[in-house]
C-alpha cells in the first residue's frame, strides 16, 4: 500500500458532548491517516468512541477541534470540517456512511427503490427519473438484491439484505470513501461473511477506500490493511494488520487479541482479562487513561499522560512502557 496516494489525514479530532453542567470527552485527539484503497480498521470496546469518530470524519456530528483533510478526486485537498454547506454538498457524495443498525437505519415508509434512490435526487435533483431508476437497478444488482422487489418496503426483507439495502444506498452515489459502522455486527454469522465478501468484491471493483468500525476483531483481521485501537475516546495504538495482531506494544491490545475465538475447541486460550470498568469520559483518569486497569501500570502512568508517537515504521503507540514491554500478539497461522 506504500504506492498508494493519502486520501483522508484525520488531525487531532476532539468531540466533547455538554449536558447538565457535564462536559463528556467522546473523542480525544485522534489523528492518523488513509491512503486511497486501504481499509482501517477501528477497534475497542463498546463506549470507546469509534462510531463517534465515524459520524465525526463524515460530519455527521461538527467535531469540537481538529481537521479531516480530504483529497478529493477533482485533485484539491479540502478541510471536510472547515467547508461551508454549498462547498460540502459539492464533496459529500464522495465520502458516505454505511450505518449500524439496518433495522432504523431505514425508512418503514419508503420503499427500497425510494430509499436507494434519495441521495440521487438530493445531489442530482436535474437527473431524469429514468436514468434515476436504472441507476438503483444496476447498483441493487450489485449488491446482490432481488431487483423485482424493490418497491416492498424494508420490512419485508431479511438483516442480511436490509444490510445489503444500506450498502446500495452508500454507493449509489459513486463515493471513493465508505464509514461502515458496525455493518456486520447486527447479523448472523453466514451473513456476516457474506457482507464482509461483498464489501471486499465492491472495493476491488470500485476502488473504495473503507473505514471499518467494528468490535470484532476476527473481521477487522481479515478486511482491514491497517488497525486502530481505541480507549475512552484516544487512538492508544494504529499499524498495519498483520504487524499490530502480531507484535502488539500496548497492553490494551494484547489484552484484546487474547480475547480472540479460536476455531478450535483444544485450543488453550490465555485469556489476559482487564479488571474493573471503563471509567467514565467525564471524569476520566490523571495519566495514562488505561492505567486503572493495566497489569503493567507504573507511577509514572499514574501521573504523566504518554505521548502517541511512531515507534517502527507505521507503527505508532501511546505508551510509556511500549519499548520494553513483550507483549503476545495473535496469529491465525
């Protein structure tokens, strides 16, 4: 992926929530950075502000610092954070967002041609209904939808295809960036390989570029070129799959990859549990943020926040002990 050209350089993303007096760190100065046709994998536990982060690069949410800098494919690079409404609406059809939940994530009260159709009349309100509609067939087709039941409504169809309605929704617009929040997480296991394949097939074919938001790190090992570790709403560590599953240098990952299934009930798993609870983002720990539940936890973590920085090549890590620390990685090998 060395020869591929940067399309997204997230800088410093902060989002603070204010409600009641209480001012909640959802995301604390996440940067790193996507080159065009890499899938990023972003990890952690439920709470850690990865789908925040998501709704952030999209916009969805106006972050409360940083820059997403986007390399459009007019060839200019763009502040996404920083435009106004007439410029984002010219640049938004090329980054969309595949969402969580493909249950409320759709409309009940439109059919699935209308719901696959509606980006196309929001950016292209001048294109001929005929044109519109072919342009649904041919990207349903895509996606594996049964075109003769467009015109039923999203309760008729399965998670699976539901999934698969959301999904022709993101790409009904030719985008070269995808967010897929959770996009595998709410169906069953076929399903998920069969989404995650079809994820894979559309981005050989269209060259998408994906950030992958998931909890599940057996599906970001195989989908993903580089991997993201969040903790309480910090990026504690991002590298390139294979490097990060099998040479982990922070010990909240290592503690992840340990909690890995095996598809072999012989295996002996040696699990690494973390004690006690998340804390809260409101209030959130002097020092290092995983301090209060790391096993390799000095003074110094307790007092002195570690600085994110690059250790081997792309392999950046926010840990004061990450030199000497041999953590135990994963391998499906």
């Amino acid at each position: 992926m060395s020869d591929k050209k940067q399309i997204l350089d997230v800088q410093n993303i902060h989002m603070r929530f204010n409600s009641k007096g209480v001012c909640v760190r959802a995301v604390s100065g996440v940067s790193f950075t996507v080159n065009e046709g890499e899938t990023i994998g972003i990890v952690g536990e439920s709470g850690c502000g990865k789908t925040t982060l998501g709704r952030c690069i999209v916009r969805a949410y106006e972050p409360s610092e940083g820059n997403v800098l986007y390399t459009a494919s007019d060839g200019e690079t763009i502040d996404f954070l920083k435009i106004d409404k007439a410029t984002m609406k010219r640049y938004r059809k090329e980054i969309q967002m595949i969402f969580q939940d493909p249950y409320s994530s759709l409309d009940p009260r439109m059919t699935v041609l209308d719901i696959i159709k509606e980006p196309l009349l929001a950016n292209f309100p001048k294109m001929p209904k005929a044109e519109m509609e072919r342009k649904v067939m041919d990207i349903a087709a895509k996606v594996g939808l049964n075109t003769a039941y467009l015109k039923r409504y999203p309760h008729a169809f399965s998670g699976g295809q539901r999934q698969r309605i959301g999904i022709a929704r993101a790409l009904v617009l030719n985008p070269r960036v995808i967010v897929c929040d959770e996009a595998v997480s709410a169906l069953d296991v076929s399903i998920q390989a069969q989404v995650i394949n079809l994820l894979h097939d559309l981005q050989q074919e269209f060259g998408l570029t994906y950030l992958f938001i998931s909890h599940d790190l057996s599906v970001v090992e195989y989908i993903s070129d580089k991997v993201g570790v969040m903790y309480l709403g910090q990026l504690v560590e991002y590298a390139p799959t294979e490097k990060l599953y099998e040479h982990p240098m922070h010990p909240y990952t290592e503690s992840l990859l340990s909690a890995v299934p095996v598809a072999d009930p012989e295996a002996q798993m040696e699990r690494i549990p973390l004690e006690g609870e998340i804390p809260n983002p409101a209030n959130p720990p002097s020092g290092c943020y995983f301090h209060t539940r790391c096993c390799y936890c000095t003074e110094r973590c307790r007092q002195e926040a570690p600085v994110y920085r690059e250790l081997e090549k792309d392999h950046f890590v926010a840990c004061h002990r990450a030199e000497e620390l041999k953590l135990k990685g994963f391998s499906y090998e």
